[in-house]
C-alpha cells in the first residue's frame, strides 16, 4: 500500500532512490533562513567595502594612524610613513594601490578559516543552508577539487597571517605619538587601535591550525607542562572561534575607516593626553 513516502524514481543528492519521497523541501517551521540570510549580508558588505577602500589607493594615512588595509605597505607609490611600516618592496612598475599586495594574506587566512568555510558555504551557497534543510546540490566532493582544494592551504595563511597580525601591533605602539610623532600621547584613533589589534590577536590564536600547532601530535601532555598550558590557552578562544571572527572582522573595518574619516579631514582625531 502506497505511504506517500516511497522511494524517489529519479533525482540526485537528497531525492535519490535510497531516501523517502518526502514532497515538503524540509519539515522545519522556524525561520531558519534568518541566519544564512544575515550571515550573506554581513559578509557581502564587508566584501563591498574592502574592495572599495583596497582600491582607492588614498586616504589611508594619518598620522600617526595607518590603516590595516594598508599596512605593511609595500611599493613604492605609498604614502611615506615616519617610522611606519613602509618596505618599497614593489618599484614604480606597481601602479595600483598598494593594500592589493598585502590584503592578500589576511584575507586568504579569513577565506580558509574553518569557521569562515562554514559561514559562506551555507550562506553563498546553500551547502546546505541550515540543519535538516537539503542543500540544492546533487553531487558533493568536499574540498578534494578545485577550487576547494585550495583550503587546503589555510595553515600556511595562519602563518602569514601572524606576521600581518606583528606588523598591526608595531603600528599600535606607534599610534601612542601625536601628530608630530612625539612620543607619550594617546587619541581616540589610539583606542580603535588597541581594541582592533587585541581582536585580531584573539582570532588569529584561537584558530584550529594554531591549536593543532600548540598541542598537536603529543602523546602525552603531561611530558610538555608548557604545551598542555598554551594548548588550553588557545582552546578557550577557539571556543569562540566564531565570535572572534565576527569581532575582529568589524574592528579592522572601522579601524581603517576611522583613519579614512581623518586622512579624508571629516573631523581631527581627539586626544587624550
């Protein structure tokens, strides 16, 4: 006797002949939809935003403030930075703006983070879009092929990634000058960068390579005291993996959109002392 749930004839992923005929899509009743939908439309402004300011090539230095989007900067066409973190690596052959070059690595590292991979892949590309709703897809090969295959390089970003993360500290430090690049003051801009760097710091340690790094193939902790205590360390913040992300994901765009307000002249950075 029919059920109404008898194996599907033809169709691939969810609809395939070993699953049941179920007609609704899913049975859930939520609005589960709000949190890919929400998670999209984060990334997607972050995603318009960095392009626009990676590309402007202007209004990213005023000191003593540079803006992470820019920094280390590496060609030679850059705003010159008194103690900042000019290389000229790249001659006058590089035209284009200058954070095209190092925006690269921090950007591969957010791209391949774990918890990233999950964000887009349910919000972008609805793999699947949430729990107990099927994902459109009729075939799945992980991240065995290309492009995928590329997360595969996420350690090697996490590296890079710790270099980008000094290099914003050393541009920290040298926020606590003034204008004239006298030592011992402190602005507003001073407070957005402190609170910035502490998140970036935060996210970086606590992804999964670093944690593998720190306390992986030991077989017993209790041979490597000093091991067992930054693994710990490090796995308290990768419990807040995700909320670091988010965090420090916002810090970085109003840190460099702050030096834009003063570079562009809206209004003169508050100081403190």
């Amino acid at each position: 006797m029919a059920t109404g749930t008898e194996p599907h004839s033809t169709g691939g992923g969810v609809r395939t002949r070993t699953r049941a005929a179920i007609a609704a899509p899913h049975l859930r009743t939520d609005r589960w939809w709000l949190a890919p939908a929400g998670t999209a439309a984060g990334l997607f402004a972050f995603v318009v935003y960095s392009t626009w300011r990676a590309f402007a090539n202007a209004d990213y230095y005023a000191a003593p403030y540079v803006s992470p989007f820019y920094s280390p900067c590496l060609a030679e066409n850059c705003r010159t930075m008194r103690a900042g973190p000019n290389a000229d690596l790249f001659g006058s052959w590089w035209a284009i703006s200058p954070a095209i070059i190092i925006l690269i690595f921090p950007l591969g590292f957010r791209l391949t983070c774990y918890y990233y991979r999950k964000a887009y892949y349910r919000s972008f590309w609805a793999s699947p879009p949430a729990c107990a709703v099927a994902e459109p897809h009729t075939k799945y090969s992980g991240e065995t092929r290309f492009p995928l295959i590329l997360q595969n390089l996420h350690r090697y970003f996490f590296y890079a990634a710790l270099l980008v993360a000094a290099v914003l500290t050393y541009d920290t430090v040298l926020s606590f000058r003034d204008a004239h690049y006298r030592w011992g003051h402190m602005g507003l801009g001073t407070l957005v960068f402190l609170a910035n760097i502490v998140l970036i710091w935060a996210y970086t340690l606590s992804c999964h390579s670093c944690r593998h790094i720190v306390g992986g193939k030991l077989r017993h902790f209790s041979k490597h005291p000093v091991r067992y205590r930054a693994w710990q360390f490090v796995g308290r913040l990768n419990a807040r993996h995700m909320q670091l992300a988010w965090a420090s994901l916002v810090s970085v765009a109003l840190a460099d959109f702050y030096v834009y307000l003063l570079a562009s002249g809206v209004f003169d950075d508050p100081r403190f002392f």
